[in-house]
C-alpha cells in the first residue's frame, strides 16, 4: 500500500509560499512473530476497497 504526500508551505512575508516537498511512502503487512511481509489481512483489502469506491 502507498501513500502520496504533498506538504504545501503558507505565504510568509516576500516568499509566496508553494509546494514545499512531496514524495511516497509504502507501507507492508508484517503480522507479530514473521520476519518477512505477508498479503493484507482480508478486513483491512475490504476496508481499503470500500474506502476507494466512495
């Protein structure tokens, strides 16, 4: 799963402000006791599929 981010600075005296810094972070399923990812526990796909058809 990613997250894109944008971080949007506020005019403050002669700077007009702008977009300041963007980027991306992935995060993975490790459950408690693996050493390695496993695929998204079905409640959190179905959490995330329903959030996304909104």
């Amino acid at each position: 799963m990613t997250y894109a981010f944008e971080v949007w600075g506020h005019p403050h005296g002669e700077l007009s402000g702008g977009l300041a810094a963007l980027g991306a972070v992935t995060v993975a399923h490790v459950p408690p006791g693996s050493d390695k990812a496993q695929p998204w526990p079905a409640a959190v796909v179905d959490a995330v599929a329903s959030q996304q058809a909104e």
